[in-house]
C-alpha cells in the first residue's frame, strides 16, 4: 500500500487533533484508528480509504486549513472485524488506546498499541490456523541476495542466501515459505516491488540508517551465540537482512525481539527443490481452481489433529528431505504407528484434546496471550504425561525418544496455572479467587459495598414510602436514587436533583456519595492490583517458555507423523525403499488425490525408470490419463522424500536433488509474456538446472507455436535430456514424429496408455504399456466433449481430404524425385533431403507425417 498522505496541521488545532497529528506523523504509511471513547476513529486520507473499502459512513469533524476534515469511525467492540477485513485487503493498521481514563478538563493520554501488518499478526482471529505466517527479510548486496524468513509466533529464523541475480531461485525459497510479508531496503523498492508484487505477496519497504541501525547492530551482537554471529559476518547478505528484520519489529511488533535468539543456515540444495510451476502443476497445496487446499496432496496427506500438526505437514510438503537417515527416521515412526491401529486410536484419543500450543505459546512470549489461552495451556499440559507414556511403551524408535525426552514434566506450571487463573466464567476476573490475599480482600469490598447499596435502597423506600424507588448506576452520573413521576410530591428535601427524564427523576444523597466514593476506590484499587498480581504470574509463567517451546515443537512434528501415518491406514499405503541406482521403480502406482476424489476405482499403473530406460516418451488420447500419471509418479517423490508411506503396491526411489514439471498452458499477462514464451522460460530452467539426479515430467512441450518449430524444438529437448544431462524423464506428446528417438537413442523409450477404439467412440483403459499409441483419437474425443454433431462430420471430412491429398502428393512427389539427373544443381540442404526421402515407404506414412513432408520440402525450395 502507498503511503497515506494527510494535511499537516497549519493552524491551530484542538488538543486531540493536535495529539492525533503527532502519532499519525510518525506511521504514515499506516491506518490509523483514533480511539475517542467508544469508537475507533480514522481522519483525512485515512478516513477517505477506510470508509470505500469498508462500506462504512464518511462524515466530518472541525475544519483544517478551511476545509471540513473527513471522519469515519467504527465502534471499539467491532475492532477484530474490520482489522481483519483491513490485513486481507493489503492494508497496515496502527491501533491507538486511550492509555488513561477520562478527566473533565484533560486530554486523554493515548499511544500506539499496536501496528497490525500481514507478517506480524499474532491473533487467531487474523491468521490461518493450518499455515505458518513468515515475514521475509530480503536484502540485496552486489555479491548476493540475503533472505530471512522469520515466524515470530514460534521464534524461528530461517536463513539463506543466493547469487545476485538468482531470480528463478529467488521465487523457489519464496514457494517454499509463501511469507505473508516481504520487507525490502526502501533504497532497492523499485528494483524488487514490483517484482514481488507481481506475485502477489504484500510488501514494505525498510528504512535501515541512522541510530536505529546503530541499536540493530548492538542488538545481533547480544542477542545470538558467537557461532551464529560467525556465520553472519560470513555471510554480509544475511547479516544486513537480520538488521533490517530488527528496524522493522522495533516499530511493529517490538516485544518480538526479544524473543528471536536463535537463527538456522541453510542451503537450496539442502531440501527437494520444487520449484513454483512445479508446486502449481502437482497441486501439492492449493489447487489450480480456486488455490484451496481441496483436491490437492496436503488435503489428502493432512490428517493430523491439531492445527500445529497440520502446519508441520505442511512445511514438509515444501520442503521435502534430501537426508536418507532424517527419511527413514520419519518413515520409521509413520510405518509403526500405521500398522498398529491400536497406536492410532490411542493417539488420536489424546492428540484432539491438545489446544494449538505452539501459537499460544509464541502469544504468551508477544505479551499477547488471552485468558482462554492460557486455560488451554493447563488443559493441554495434563494430556503430555499421557502422550509421553503412549510413546515410551509403543514408539520405541530412535525419534521416538527424542520427541519424548523433549516433552519435558511441567507439573509444577500446570499447578500454578490452575491456582492462578481465572476458570469461573461467572467473573470476568483474570486472577483466580483465593490466589493473592489482598486482591481477596478487595474484591470483598465491592461486593459488600454492593450489599451497602441494597441496603441503602431498603431504607430510602421505608423512609420515603416510595415502594417503586430505586438505586441505579451509569457510567456517566454514577450511582443514583431513581424517583417515578407520581411519586415525587414525597421526595425528601435533602435528596439532590441530577436529571429530569420522561415519567422520572435522578437524585443523589451525602451518603450515598460517600457509599459510591468507598466502592470506587475499591474498584479502582482492584483494577490496579489484579494488573499487578497478572503481571507477576505471566512473568512466572514467561520462566518456562524455553521447555513449552521443546514441548510444542516435539507435539507438532508428532502430530505431523500421525497425520502421515493416518493418510497410509486410510489409504492403504506402502512404504517406499531408497536406492543408490538412481532408478525410480513403482509397481501399481496410483495418484493420491485422484484415487480419493473420484467414486469409480483408480486403476494404477507401474513405471521403471532405470539408466536404460531413462526416458519414456508417452503417447495416447486426451483423456487417456497421461498427465494423471505423470503428476502421480512425481507426488509419489515427493510423499517418500517426506517420509510418507506411497499409493503403490511398492516402491524404490532413488534420493533426488530436484523435481520439476512443465505441465498445460498458461500465460503471464502482468509481465507481457505469451502461453509459448512461459512455456520456453520453463522449459529453460529445466534444462539449465536439473542434473542426474533430477526426475524431469514434461508434458505437451512444443505445442504452443507451429507445428516444425515444436516438435524441433521437443526433439532437441529430449535429445539433450536424454543425452546431456541423463535426468530420469516422462515426456507426453501428441508429436508421433518423435517416438523415432527411440530407435536413435538409447535409454529412451516408447510408451502409450491403451485405449480401444468402439466405432465412432474411444474406451480409455487407462493402463501403461510399452509402444506408441494408434492415434491421438481427437475427433472421438470431441464427441466425447459433445461438440454439436455437424462439426464431427464436418471434421471427419475435411481430414479425409487432408489425408487423401497427402497421400496423393506424396506420391507424386516420390515418383518426380526418383527421376532427378545426379548432375543438376541442388543445395547441399536440399540434396540430403531428396536422398533421404528416396527410402521412405510412402504406404506407412501417417497423413501427419507425409504433411510434414511436403511442408519441410516446400520450406528448402
């Protein structure tokens, strides 16, 4: 969002206008809600765009510079509402309280509370349970690119940096965090803003000089360990980055810092690279139609019980292992637990009673815990000696054990929490009755006083004989004796008119000032005191936040495991081998989403990509169920490098480096760039970075520019797949032509999905089998379509010309060639054209083929 511009006061103001000119000076690139009394108000520009977007009544109030200033104002108990409307929609919200109570003749004392920005949220009304929330540190240096991405409900850094210039591999750190906010130096805003924004992520530009970075500076150097601090100064990208994040939370989110002690390095390579277009294509967290989660792999892998269960499952779908022995941990514990559905009913008994610890924990650290937070803590603490025992006795692994030693005992905090703590939801109290005496004995105060008050009215309307006489309270005049319209001939002469109203009248008395005076300062005295005896236990409870964060982290990744292990008993899943062949070996593979979403049974198939066979070149119709498989072999990857159990009968997979996908069309408006254009771009990457170690899925490469032009290119592609870089390959095409590789090129291979043609309709058996398929089938399959029938008919006979003019020409041309005299001047190009169309058996050319033919021979003349 642009910065928001408003009028600089020029001439005097009011007091609040003058206290609102002087916060709003220091966050104007923020909207800032103004509370005054019961309503949050927003002015000028502020006003002007909170009012559109929110649908809300612009007015005004008092006049700047001659004009009227705009208003618009929202009420104080409405809050969450229209904050979390303002974050979806791109905005930073500034929340500025009345700090102190209102006094006749003073301003009220108000300041910033806090700044509300899409990376920074902490609120479970604001954020998405099931998805961790990162602000990205970017900065760039000549030499390389720094990126930090931090979650600052759970205090976790993770750090990286890549070569200048590295844009591709940019976006593939960028897939894998999906940060909520990009922070970026406000002197590189136009190099990297619209780049960013063009993506969709929500950006802020950081202002890095000045005695904010001296504090940034001061803060690294007491804030981490000497190793860590090593590698920064290692690594300047990154160290400036770390710096930036500082100068950021110091305005935003400043109880934040503190808590950031600890930073992990890591490299690219260090996790499957799954770049974005292969994320997109394999739908492995939001769809392709709408990008929710449904009918996508996490949708169907994600069978945890807890939010934070579902966030760890998450992160291991973007960032699958590449660490044979952190695989086979995991793989381990998910095939036991699996196996055993007596663990998994056991497990799963206790798991759904965990609240989301982990984020009540990081709100707690935040000072932004609530009471219900910190209820769900106590409830959550008597399940681990449960879940530890469950582990101990029946997850005896390796991992298993060190998740359990991690589950550390917190009986004393759990005890604590239970005196402490207000469970009584009859008070809106924080502090439990019975925890701290002289709050006690306030407490007792009040509500004697209100015993006073009873009292009081019991005399008045036995002295008065006004039955129908009652003492009431408002906020405004306080306590006082209300006398109905009939009866005010009996009011006595020491009562004190306050306000006259329609059939009734407000009074007061010496003593019941002095009644309502007592009970005030009790008030006001509790209110002070129970701040105090909350701040000592939330600073009691802060002394465990260091074994909570061990806890919630072990219960997290355990719940991660059982989710995995849940998905493989549902699914009927088996647990794949590693080999050190490089070969990718699936007997009766299936596709884990497809086989779930639809109702007839998925019928799987085997794929053997081996270094003889490392290329198939697919053939077959629409709708045979190419790209199905094709996706199904690298979701079946991915799900073992995460140490998931597979839809196959078996498998063995080799550990890769890479998995990319260059799957259907798309274009890219925003940068200019065609359906073809997107489609090379992909490709390139492909073929520039993807190793022996890579698995390679191309699907239709070619197909969005001329016929020559594509399989030319399709064909050097494969060539230079199959021979240069050796990745393993599945390749669909429509291009018949290049199923001849098979015969110049070893380890590529022709395979088709069967189908039977019926008459005018085809009957796909969606099976695998070595070969190239009889035809593309595209006429059967726009009947399929229910493409009108006159257009079929039509099609039928226009390709039955084609085909006998081919044929015809082909002929022809055949017969004219045969007769050239060796001595007549040709072209070298032309020549070996004619030489090698001297062995071409006319009668099994297809109509494609011979077309191609003539249009190649006509393109040398």
């Amino acid at each position: 969002m642009e910065t928001i511009k408003n009028n600089i006061p020029s001439e005097k103001n009011s007091p609040l206008m003058e206290q609102y000119f002087s916060i709003k000076e220091n966050y104007p690139d923020e909207l800032l809600l103004f509370q005054v009394g019961d309503f949050y108000e927003l002015f000028f520009e502020d006003a002007k765009v909170a009012s559109s977007y929110l649908a809300i009544a612009l007015t005004k109030r008092g006049k700047n510079r001659g004009e009227d200033i705009p208003l618009c104002g929202i009420p104080v108990h409405t809050l969450n509402h229209y904050i979390n409307k303002l974050i979806k929609g791109g905005f930073r919200v500034a929340i500025c309280d009345q700090l102190t109570k209102p006094i006749q003749g003073n301003v009220v004392e108000r300041g910033i509370t806090r700044v509300l920005t899409p990376g920074t949220l902490t609120d479970t009304t604001l954020l998405d349970e099931k998805s961790a929330s990162y602000i990205l540190s970017f900065y760039p240096t000549q030499e390389r690119w720094g990126l930090l991405f931090a979650e600052l409900l759970t205090a976790q850094i993770l750090a990286t940096s890549v070569p200048t210039g590295a844009i591709r591999t940019l976006d593939t750190e960028l897939t894998r965090f999906f940060p909520d906010e990009i922070l970026i130096p406000q002197e590189f805003s136009k190099d990297f803003k619209l780049h960013f924004g063009q993506q969709g992520y929500f950006v802020s530009n950081v202002l890095t000089s000045g005695e904010l970075l001296n504090e940034s500076s001061n803060w690294v150097e007491k804030q981490f360990t000497p190793s860590i601090k090593v590698k920064l100064t290692e690594c300047p990208a990154v160290l400036s980055g770390l710096e930036q994040l500082y100068c950021y939370l110091k305005k935003n989110q400043a109880q934040a810092l503190p808590t950031l002690k600890t930073l992990q390095f890591y490299e690219p390579e260090d996790y499957l690279v799954l770049d974005n277009t292969t994320q997109k294509n394999l739908e492995l967290i939001k769809n392709r139609q709408d990008d929710s989660p449904k009918n996508t792999l996490l949708s169907v892998l994600d069978q945890a019980k807890t939010p934070m269960g579902s966030r760890t499952i998450k992160k291991w779908l973007l960032r699958p292992l590449v660490q044979r022995s952190v695989i086979l941990q995991r793989q381990e514990i998910v095939s036991l637990i699996a196996s055993h559905p007596d663990i998994i009913l056991t497990l799963e008994k206790e798991l759904e009673k965990l609240s989301d610890i982990e984020r009540i924990i990081g709100r707690i650290a935040l000072d932004r815990a609530t009471i219900n937070d910190y209820l769900s803590l106590k409830e959550s603490l008597k399940i681990i000696p449960i879940i530890k025992n469950i582990i101990n006795t029946k997850i005896n692994t390796p991992l298993g054990l060190t998740l359990s030693e991690r589950l550390i005992d917190l009986n004393v905090l759990k005890d604590f929490l239970d005196a402490s703590i207000n469970n009584n939801p009859e008070y809106n109290w924080r502090v439990k009755s019975g925890f701290d005496l002289a709050l006690d004995r306030l407490r007792s105060l009040v509500k004697d006083g209100h015993k006073e008050i009873l009292a009081l009215e019991s005399r008045e309307i036995s002295s008065t004989g006004i039955n129908s006489l009652k003492i009431g309270y408002n906020q405004i005049s306080g306590y006082y004796i209300e006398v109905t319209a009939p009866n005010l001939s009996k009011v006595p002469e020491h009562y004190q008119h306050i306000q006259t109203l329609a059939n009734r009248t407000r009074f007061t008395t010496q003593e019941l000032k002095l009644l309502e005076t007592e009970i005030f300062k009790a008030q006001n005295e509790i209110e002070s005191t129970e701040s105090l005896v909350f701040s000592r236990i939330t600073k009691e409870i802060s002394g465990y936040l260091s074994q909570l964060r061990q806890i919630s982290q072990s219960l997290a990744y355990l719940d991660g495991l059982f989710g995995f292990a849940k998905a493989a008993y549902n699914f009927n899943y088996s647990f794949p081998s590693f080999n050190n062949t490089h070969d990718i070996i699936i007997t009766q593979g299936r596709h884990p989403v497809v086989e779930q979403a639809n109702l007839i049974k998925f019928i799987p198939n085997d794929t053997k990509l081996t270094n003889q066979e490392s290329l198939w070149i697919i053939t077959g119709p629409n709708m045979g169920g190419k790209s199905t498989y094709l996706r199904q072999v690298a979701l079946i990857c991915i799900m073992a490098h995460c140490g998931s159990g597979v839809p196959a009968q078996q498998a063995s997979i080799p550990i890769l480096d890479r998995i990319f996908t260059r799957i259907g069309a798309g274009d890219n408006v925003s940068e200019g760039k065609s359906t073809f254009l997107v489609e090379m771009e992909e490709t390139a990457t492909i073929c520039t970075q993807a190793t022996e170690k890579s698995l390679v899925v191309l699907d239709e490469v070619g197909r969005g520019t001329s016929t020559y032009d594509g399989i030319a290119l399709a064909h050097a592609i494969i060539e230079h797949i199959a021979n240069n870089i050796k990745a393993k390959c599945l390749f669909a095409t429509h291009y018949h032509e290049l199923t001849t590789l098979s015969k110049e090129s070893l380890g590529i291979l022709n395979y088709h999905m069967a189908c039977q043609p019926k008459g005018d309709n085809i009957l796909f058996l969606y099976t695998m089998i070595p070969g190239v398929a009889p035809g593309s089938f595209g006429l059967q399959v726009a009947r399929m379509a229910q493409l009108p029938e006159s257009i079929i008919i039509r099609a039928k006979e226009i390709l039955n010309i084609i085909f006998s003019q081919e044929k015809e020409s082909a002929t022809q041309l055949y017969k004219k060639q045969a007769d050239i005299p060796e001595n007549q001047e040709f072209s070298p190009e032309l020549r070996e054209f004619l030489t090698r169309f001297k062995n071409y058996n006319l009668d099994e050319l297809s109509g494609r083929q011979a077309l191609d033919l003539l249009w190649a021979l006509k393109e040398l003349l």
